[in-house]
C-alpha cells in the first residue's frame, strides 16, 4: 500500500515540477510586446462596447485582465495630446503636447521599437487612421511637431524602417516616398485582398488603405475594400512571427478617438467592438506562442464619456459626455502573457503612470532567458523537496 501511495505522490511531483518549468515562463524575457492602443478609450467607451456586444459590463474578452488605471498628463501638467501620450508610452519620457519622441534640444528619445529593433526583433505598426498620425508616429519616428507629416514618413522609411506599415493615410504619401519605400524592400499593397495575398516569409510591407482614415466599422458596406484591424493584425503576425528573434507590434484602433470628438456613441462602440476583435485574434496567435506580453490601454480618455446606459446584446447603448476634447481622466490597463506581473511593481493606489507602459515592455524583453538546465534544476530541486517531505509521511 505504502509503495502504491509512494508511486502516486511520484507522479504528483512530476506533474508539480512540469507546471514549474511552465510557470518559469511567465518569470523570464517575453520573445514578443504586443501593444494594442484604443485611442481616447476610456472605462466607459469600454462599458459601451461591452454592452453592445455581451449585454453586460465587464465581458470584452480583454477586461478579464485588468491589472490598474493610468495617467496620461503631458509634461508640465494638464490635458495630453496623443503625441505626448504616444511618446510616454512609447519612450517612458514626458513631453509637450505635440512632440514626438525627441527631447527639448532636439535629441531623439529611443522608442520600445527601436530597442526591438537593435535587439535583432521585427517591427510593426498598424493603425486604422492614418499611420503618420500621433500615435504610430510616436513609436517610429522623431519630430518636434506631430505636423511634420512628411518627416514622419521619412522617419519610417530612412530611421526606424518598421517591417510592418499598415493603416490609412495614402494621401500624406507622395509618390516618391511610395517609390523609395518599395525600393527599400516593401511589398506595396492597398486593400485587404492583396493584403491577403502576402506571403508570410514577407520581410517588408507597407499598407495604406485609405486616402484619410479608415471607414469607420459602423459604416462599412460589405463591398469595402479595406482590412478590419484584426485583419491587419492577423497578417502582421503571420509575417512578423516568422522571425525568430521575435518582434513588437503596436497596434491602434485610432478612430475610437475620432468618434468621441463627435460625441458619436454608436460609432465609438463598433470600434471597441473591433478593438475587441483585434484581442481575441491576438489570444488565438498567442496559445501557442506563449512566450509573448500582450498589453491592451488607451493614450487617453476623449470626450468626458459617462452614465451610458445598457440597451441589450446588438443594440446601440446611450451615454452622454462632457465635451468633445481629450480629459484627464486616467485610462484602463490591461495585461496578460509573458511577463504580465512586471505591472505590479509600478502600481501605487491601482495607478500607474504612462512612461511605466515603456518600462514593462522594456523589462520584459530584457529580463535574461534561462537555460534549460536552470529550469531542471529549479523544476528537480522542488521535486526533491517534496519527496523528502513524501518519504517522512511514509515513514
């Protein structure tokens, strides 16, 4: 009897040392940063969504993983732009409204991007306004006015040269820079359908899908020829996962921004719906490349949104806001993966600041990978443990 009960606990401390080994992953470097950016989208943008798509709040499949709330002022206080909240979280350096990754005197603050990039890492943005807009621009590119719109391109294309360019814009696009950037090695493409088309083993590709910004979802015909952002998503990760360094990808759903400038509730909620969407493509990618943080935040909260009320499961909820500007208000944090609980060391009173955005994806591609024999020792070592303490109760 004591050997089969001996035999049991055996398999036990096998199973216990194996979840060891597969716990370990979660404490050393993430391979992949996956940052999704809903912009202007705060608590109650997502609440709409929620109920638009669920009937209840709190059922996005990204709010499960809420970790806290962040700040989002600019340097010198006040109300952020999305070129400066762009920059926090991007470089972990505050700055005026309107600046795109470069101090004061003109230096370049170095963005998680190019820190993948030096790391040997492929690189994407991706956006459903246009890609020369604040947001992307703060991760690719440096400028003292998020104006310079041919500058920020040229930043792409001659700087940062991410692998993956893909969003609205083609009207900010002259032709040169089209022509130079297929010089460059980007396969040019402008709908889903060649989208589609491109081969995973793709080193470069540049997307602009739009003249302006994307159609927003809520008036989209089924004839649109433009990707959804989780369509752009899922190409970009067949293409950038083909790396075995790894890679970061930034990934914003710009016009819930858009649409809370026009208090338009219907709008911004087909877009939460989608920046959902976008998530839940990322999780399929994600469970079987576990090696990968995921964050899912906002740059700042647009329009004051507040008091929506639910309407039920396909219909559109009512909410009244408080003006048609950027607020103050802190945003919504999200984490899971590799690395997830780096969040934890930043969080004073369920906040942390945008620049600390920076220092987790930093961390968590720094963090040292362990040999494997590390892992075994750790994983034998526990093993161990429990046995002596299995061999005393046999006794």
């Amino acid at each position: 009897m004591k050997l089969f009960r001996y035999g049991q606990m055996c398999l036990l401390m096998m199973a216990v040392a194996a979840l060891l080994i597969l716990a370990a992953g979660q404490l050393f470097a993430a391979q992949n940063v996956i940052l999704i950016i809903g912009d202007g989208m705060g608590f109650e943008h997502v609440k709409a969504g929620s109920y638009y798509a669920t009937g209840q709040a709190g059922q996005l499949a990204f709010e499960q993983y809420y970790k806290c709330s962040v700040t989002t002022y600019p340097l010198g206080g006040g109300v952020t732009d999305s070129a400066a909240a762009g920059t926090a979280m991007a470089t972990g350096h505050k700055v005026p409204n309107g600046v795109i990754s470069q101090a004061s005197n003109g230096s370049p603050y170095t963005t998680i991007l190019e820190y993948a990039k030096s790391m040997g890492k492929s690189t994407g943005i991706v956006s459903t306004v246009s890609i020369a807009d604040a947001t992307p621009a703060a991760f690719g590119a440096h400028e003292p006015s998020r104006s310079n719109i041919t500058n920020i391109i040229n930043d792409y294309l001659y700087g940062s040269k991410p692998n993956i360019i893909f969003g609205g814009g083609s009207g900010s696009w002259s032709s040169s820079q089209i022509s130079i950037a297929q010089s460059l090695g980007y396969q040019y493409v402008t709908n889903y359908a060649q989208m589609a088309a491109l081969s995973p083993t793709t080193q470069y590709a540049l997307g602009l899908f739009a003249s302006g910004d994307m159609t927003y979802e809520y008036d989209r015909l089924p004839s649109n020829p433009e990707p959804h952002l989780s369509q752009m998503a899922s190409t970009a990760l067949s293409i950038l996962s083909n790396d075995p360094d790894g890679f970061f990808l930034m990934l914003e759903g710009g016009s819930i921004d858009h649409a809370s400038h026009s208090n338009d509730l219907n709008r911004v909620t087909r877009e939460v719906v989608e920046l959902n969407n976008t998530f839940q493509v990322v999780m399929n990618w994600v469970q079987t490349h576990p090696d990968t943080l995921v964050i899912v935040t906002a740059d700042h909260e647009t329009g004051g949104l507040y008091n929506v009320i639910n309407r039920g499961a396909g219909n559109y909820p009512t909410g009244s806001w408080s003006g048609g500007g950027h607020t103050g208000a802190n945003v919504p944090f999200y984490a899971t993966g590799a690395n997830n609980n780096l969040v934890n060391k930043y969080i004073v009173s369920g906040v942390i600041d945008n620049t600390n955005i920076f220092q987790i994806m930093y961390e968590a591609f720094q963090t040292p990978i362990p040999e494997p024999s590390t892992l075994l020792v750790l994983a034998g070592g526990f093993a161990g443990f429990l046995g002596i303490s299995v061999r005393r109760r046999l006794r």
